[in-house]
C-alpha cells in the first residue's frame, strides 16, 4: 500500500522516526541501523516502507535499503517471528551479518540479539538458509589489538558490526582501547 516515503525528518525517537510528508506526518518504525544513517532533523530523507495491518494496529516500517526492507519481508514470514522481532533482529545485526551467520549455521550469533532464544534462533537458520545471500557481508578491517578490542566492546553494547566498523575508522590510529571506545559511542549517538 506504502512503498515508499520522501518527506522531512520532523522527530527522531529511537526506534521511530516522524517524516513529515507535505503536511502529513507518518511514524515510522526503523532499525537502528537505519536510525544511525538518516540525517538530522528538518532534512529531507527517503524511506522504503513496509506497512504491517493487524486487528489493533496498522505500523509502517521503514528501510534505506532494498537488501534491509526484503531480509524484513523475509523474516516475517517465518512462523513465529513478528515485525517487532524482525525489527530487534535487523537491529541488532546487519544483514550482511545475518546472511553470513545463516550461511555458517551459527545460531550463536543470533541468540545475541536481545528477544531471540535458542529455538527462535535455530529456526530461523532453518528457515533461512538459502534465501540469503553470504557476499552481502564485508568484514571489517582492524588495524591493531586496541581497535579489535574496540570493535568487540561497541559489538557487545548492542551496535551491529557495520555501525562499529564505520566508528572505527573515525578514530586516530594510535588511539588507547578506553578512550576509543568513548570516542566511537560520541560518533554513533
């Protein structure tokens, strides 16, 4: 019905945004990786949508990827899995790291993303293996032991692999593991 909105970022409230469409604002509920991407607040931005009607609610998602917005579809086909699940799933990881955790059969992975459980995190596997493909994923590249350090520390806080690596290259070279990890959190907020 939605496929598409071009529009004004008038609020921006993690996971929701307001875009204002020529006087008519639509929330829209994003994956943070999404989130992080967008511009600020008054510029103009495009979002891919998926509108998801239920008996209670009708709740419009948004992606800036075709590759982000088709994984989601992809998601919510599987039994047990929600638009609210698929959302914390491509939030918790990019979908080059869920093709390639797919791809290697390492639930692991997935059982690290806050609402999905063993069994969540098997079937998933199960069901998405060979739908996927593995290329979309490109490993971050890590310069020294701090930086790898770094990377591990912004991983476990919840920020996906993508959304780390491009913090680290913000960073100075020589920097200290403590201090790059204030510094790295600074540029994602």
């Amino acid at each position: 019905m939605i496929g598409k909105l071009t529009g004004v970022i008038a609020e921006k409230s993690p996971p929701q945004v307001l875009i204002d469409v020529q006087g008519v604002g639509y929330e829209v509920d994003v994956p943070m990786s999404t989130f992080f991407n967008l511009p600020g607040l008054g510029e103009r931005a495009s979002l891919l949508t998926h509108l998801s009607i239920r008996e209670d609610a009708h709740v419009l998602f948004g992606f800036l990827t075709p590759e982000e917005r088709s994984t989601f579809r992809l998601l919510i086909k599987i039994s047990g899995v929600g638009p609210k699940m698929a959302l914390s799933l491509l939030s918790g990881m990019s979908v080059g790291d869920l093709a390639q955790a797919v791809s290697k059969q390492e639930a692991g992975r997935l059982v690290k993303v806050p609402g999905i459980g063993k069994k969540t995190a098997e079937r998933l596997l199960l069901e998405l293996k060979g739908k996927l493909s593995p290329d979309l994923s490109l490993p971050v590249s890590v310069a020294n032991d701090a930086q790898a350090d770094i990377l591990q520390a912004l991983v476990a806080l919840g920020y996906s692999e993508k959304e780390a690596g491009a913090a680290l290259k913000t960073l100075p070279a020589d920097v200290g593991v403590s201090e790059g990890i204030k510094l790295a959190m600074k540029h994602l907020s």
